[in-house]
C-alpha cells in the first residue's frame, strides 16, 4: 500500500508513504508539501484512488448515509469504523468507502462521540434525545435570530425588541436572542446598537433613551409611589399640634418651580434693640419615624432628582405638601435662631428649637431678582416685599461673607453665571441668571449659617452627624466633624433641604434629639451611617451627572429652535469654551491660546441628541472680556446649600 489517510490537527489528510519507519512515516501531502507523522495517526492505507481523489469521492458518498439508520444499526459497544463500514456495506470496504463512514461518523458526535483513534461509542437513547433537542432548540433560536435582524434592517421594531429595547441599551445580556438579533442588525447597519434602537422609535426620542437609561439604572421598579402613599398619613395632624407656636410670621425665597420649599425666614425687633433672626427648616422628620416604610423609600432614592423641566421627588408629594413652607399655614420648622447686635451685623447669641411657624408669603427670585437690587436694599424708601426684613438679611449676610472671606483668605468666587431651563413640550428657553443676586447671596449666607452653626451644636453635643468637610481641596463627606476650608467654616453639615435630601433628613433627626435633649436616633458608631454615606455620595454623583446629561441634552435642543449657525461663547480654560447663553461645553478646533472669561465666535457645525455631541470652529474673538469662570476647585456656594 502506497498511499495513507492521517489525521493531522484535527483534519483528515491524504499523502502518498516516501519512508516507513515502523513508528513512523514520511509522507508527502497531497498538497506537495513533506511531513513527519506518527504511524498512530494512521487511519487507513490504501492503493487506490489516488490521495487527490479519495477525499472527494469520499464526501459524496457520506452525503448519502443516513446518521439515524447508523446508529440504529451500530454495535452498542465501542467500535471501530472500518468494522462498521463492512457491517454497513455489506463487503470489505474500499478506502472511499471506509473514509466516507468516518467522515460521517466524525460529523455527528452527539450520535457517536469518540472514544480514540478511528474508534466510536453510540450515545445512549435519552443523552441522544436530550442533545437532539437542544440542537433543534438552537436552530430555532438562530432562525429567530434572524427573522428579528431582518425585521429590524427593514425598518421595523419587533416587538420582542421592544421589551426589552432599555436593557439592551443599558445592561445586555449578550447570551440572549434579543442582544443577538440587535447585534447582528446593528452590525449589518454599521451602527451603534443604542442608535438603530432609537431610530427604530424604542425610546420615543433621544431624550426618552436618556431619561429610560437613568431609570432602569436607579428607579427599576419605576419612579412612582406606592399607591398607599398616595394620601397623607392622618397621624401628622396630631404631631404637629404638638409643637409649640414660633411667634413669628416667616417668608420663603425660592425659584418659581420650587415645589419643596425647605427653608423661610422671619426678622423682628426685639425690646432691647437687638434683631432676631430666625432660619426656619421644613421639619419632615416629624412625620418619618427611622425604618418606616417612607423611611425606607427615602432611604433608596437618598435625594430628588432635577432635570429641565421636571424632577423625580425623593419623598411622594403629600408629604412634601404637609411639610413644604408654603404660604398659608402653620408648618412644623426647626428653626435656629440668632439675636444680632443693634447693628444688625453680628451674632451675638443663637438657639434652637422644633415648633410650628406661620408662613406668610414665598417670594420668587426669578420674578424679584430685576427688583430687590442692592441699590433697592440700600434705599429705605425703595418698595420692596417684605422689604424691612430683606434689608435686615442683607446687612447680615455681607457680614457673614465677609467673616468667610477673611477665614478663607480669598474672596468669595462672584459673578458666576446660572442658567434656568424652562421646558414646554419640545420648546426650551433658557434664561440666564447671576447666582451673586441679592436674594440669592441673602439665601446662600444664611443657609451658610444654619448648616454650619448645627453642625457645630452636633459635635459640641457628641452627636453623630454626617459632615461636609473639605481639606486640601477636596470635598468629602464624614461622620466626624472638620472645617470646610472652601467656605470658609469650622463646621458644616447638611441640614437645610430634608424635603430633598436623605442625608439632610437623618442629620435632622439628630439635631432634633439634640434640641429635646433626647437620645439620637443614631450612635456615633452607627453602621447605619456609614452605609447611608456611602450610598449618599455614590447616588448623588449619578443624579448630578444624569442633570448635566439632561441640560445638555435640553441645550442642544435649543441650539436647533434658533436656527443659525454661529454663535458668541465664553472660553473657561484650555481648549474648553461655554456658549454665551447657555450652559453647553465643547472644545472647538482652531481655538488659539486665550485667557479665561475671552468672548469669542465660533460656528456649530454638528450635534447629536443621542451622544449629546457638540463640534464647532472657532472664528474670531468677540471684542469682549467677561468675568472669569468660578475656582473650579472650590464648590459654589449654591452647591453646597
């Protein structure tokens, strides 16, 4: 015999035998190509045909042996395939025969799994059935596969897709049918999976994809409320009738879309001359016992969510109505109260307590801020609401920024620019603001005030609080107290906004207990606090950047309603530059080297809604210095409220 059937790294090969050596043999492919092969590796030696010709003569006839009548007819035990060929064939079988049989055998390893060299074992009939069934299953996923890719290229969103359409975009499971089909469509388009998705109309718009992504990431049960929340719990009436009257008729200073509104003021006179001032909080803790099941939802959304247009309540809204300081009613408040000299420009004794205040009107900025200038403030004549005690605010509040500035050895960041988006439908306006306003500073200072003074009534009463500290330049939170060098303080704690704050709400629970002079809810070694922490400062950085995502978002949809293509921009540091009117960041090309707050003009050549892409050229300077952009490594003043 001349010729050989080897099997060389897994494949069936023919050559003709140069040299045998016993062990082994030198062959030559019939490729041409020479090789050295282990005569174990041998399946078959053979005269005719020739090596170009048995493998092809071989696979037809395998095309026509039928896998299931082989393994009926096969021995039960181990076999090898040149026996079964003659079983098969009936006659000793030519090397085209015998090779066809292997080949078919090799074929099928679910019916015949190998057990060595040439050499085959029948599966038994259930292992058989159970394979086969998981093949077929194979093949029909694959065909579904498919159809959904088809469907897809053609335009359509099946509704398999559909259902599934956010978690493909955001957490796939690449295993699954849907990712596949989506894969093998997406491929096919040359797209991105999240892109043909929105095309295909799964999310509505790109602003639906953005806000379904952030939901299926923190709300996967959905932002809503359980249904038994949805009225007011009739037991808050009899708590806060509890509460002692504060005496004081108080007044709020908030944007106009401000539906929790956390914090008022009061001013009066008192008989010796002195000015008392008084801060008064929204006192929710009042109507939230610790592990409640309000307890618990706050606990998980740890703080509401803001985008343009709308917002996601960390608490549902009965409760906020119940709690918020709107006009009208007596509310339950943690008030701190500071008496001033006659001057109205230093503290010079301060208390706290839990009571019950009448509000008397909530003033809004937005609608005031062109009003209540510094030069209204300055003139006593100048009509203004509640204009005697925003007078008094005003005086103390430079007094407190000043006493910063000088701890801080730097002036408090000014002429920072703020941007409102008022959102209708598809249309946007966007309205700048200076957050050095009057009412906005008179706001801030004080709110300054209360966190920073409760924080020092927490540590001077060794009870756990969760701080705001920041050193060296970076802001942190900790459960031990520190001084927060970029507002320049020794203390500072959340405490202002418990309607929208989880972390202000638990740190109110421990400022009430230290006003009572109750034991606080939590110890200075709570795990509880640690965990509430974590979780706070993980949570809050998604919902800022989910913000940022959204009024970028909304910014580019305005740059679309206005229709042109060049605009004035702002440049911040770097490469980095701010439209003029409004907060939307980008890196033009061709930008020479400027200093911060240089107006330039650039042209806006390309954005998309769905990575909020931005790319423009720079064209020339504007002609105009504005103020530079605020420290970047000191957190505004607004931010830290």
């Amino acid at each position: 015999m001349t010729y050989v059937l080897v099997e060389e790294n897994g494949d069936l090969k023919t050559g003709t035998i140069l040299v045998d050596n016993g062990t082994s043999l030198q062959i030559e492919l019939s490729t041409g190509r020479r090789a050295k092969v282990k005569s174990a590796f041998v399946h078959l030696r053979f005269d005719s045909p020739s090596p170009g010709e048995l493998l092809p003569a071989a696979r037809a006839l395998a095309e026509d042996i039928d896998i299931d009548f082989l393994w009926e007819c096969a021995p039960a035990e181990e076999f090898g395939f040149a026996d079964l060929a003659a079983d098969y064939f009936g006659h000793e079988p030519s090397a085209a025969e015998a090779t066809a049989l292997l080949l078919r055998l090799q074929s099928a390893p679910v019916y015949f799994p190998r057990k060595g060299k040439g050499r085959f074992r029948p599966a038994d009939r259930d292992t058989l059935e159970t394979a086969l069934a998981a093949i077929e299953r194979r093949r029909q996923q694959e065909l579904e596969i498919e159809r959904l890719a088809d469907e897809m290229l053609a335009g359509r969103l099946p509704e398999a897709i559909a259902a599934v359409a956010v978690a493909l975009a955001v957490r796939p499971d690449k295993t699954g049918i849907e990712y596949r089909a989506l894969d093998r469509a997406a491929s096919a388009a040359r797209k991105a999976p999240e892109r043909l998705l929105s095309e295909l109309g799964a999310f509505g718009s790109s602003q639906g994809l953005h806000r379904a992504s952030f939901e299926f990431e923190h709300f996967p049960a959905g932002t809503g409320f359980p249904a038994v929340l949805h009225d007011g719990d009739p037991g808050w009436d009899a708590r806060i009738e509890r509460l002692p009257e504060a005496g004081v008729e108080a007044f709020s200073i908030d944007d106009s879309s401000t539906i929790e509104i956390d914090d008022a003021f009061s001013v009066r006179r008192l008989d010796d001359g002195r000015i008392r001032v008084g801060i008064h909080i929204a006192a929710p803790a009042v109507g939230i016992d610790p592990g409640s099941r309000l307890d618990r939802i706050a606990r998980e959304r740890l703080s509401t969510v803001y985008m343009p247009g709308e917002k996601i309540l960390m608490l549902p809204p009965p409760l906020v109505a119940r709690f918020s300081l709107d006009s009208g009613g007596m509310v339950p408040a943690l008030s701190l109260y500071v008496d001033l000299d006659v001057a109205g420009e230093r503290v010079v004794e301060r208390f706290s307590r839990l009571e019950r205040v009448r509000v008397v009107e909530n003033l809004r900025h937005d609608l005031l801020d062109a009003v209540v200038t510094e030069a209204a403030l300055a003139s006593p004549e100048a009509p203004l609401p509640q204009g005697e005690a925003l007078r008094v605010l005003w005086r103390l509040a430079n007094a407190l920024c000043a006493g910063r500035e000088q701890v801080r050895g730097k002036p408090e960041p000014r002429f920072r620019t703020d941007f409102s988006f008022f959102v209708e439908g598809d249309a946007v306006r966007i309205v700048q603001r200076r957050r050095d306003a009057p009412l906005d500073r008179i706001v801030s200072e004080l709110m300054i005030l209360a966190n920073s003074e409760w924080g020092r009534l927490l540590a001077g009463s060794d009870i756990a609080g969760l701080y705001r500290i920041q050193q060296a330049g970076r802001v942190r939170m900790s459960t031990q107290p520190g001084p927060h060098e970029g507002i320049g303080v020794e203390h500072y704690i959340w405490s202002t906004s418990p309607l929208r704050r989880y972390v202000d709400l638990l740190n109110q629970r421990q400022l009430i207990a230290a006003v009572a002079g109750d034991v606080a809810p939590y110890g200075n070694k709570d795990t509880e606090l640690m965990s509430v922490l974590s979780a706070f400062e993980a949570r809050h950085a998604a919902y800022a950047e989910f913000q940022q995502r959204m009024e970028r978002y909304w910014c580019l949809r305005w740059l679309e309603q206005q229709g042109q293509q060049r605009h004035e921009a702002v440049t911040v540091r770097d490469d980095l530059v701010r439209l003029a009117a409004a907060p939307l960041y980008f890196r033009p090309t061709g930008l020479p080297p400027l200093p911060p707050g240089r107006r330039i003009v650039v042209d806006l050549l390309e954005r998309d809604l769905l990575d909020l892409s931005l790319h423009g050229r720079f064209v020339d300077l504007a002609g105009q210095v504005v103020a530079d952009e605020p420290e970047t490594d000191v957190p505004a003043v607004a931010s830290e409220r």
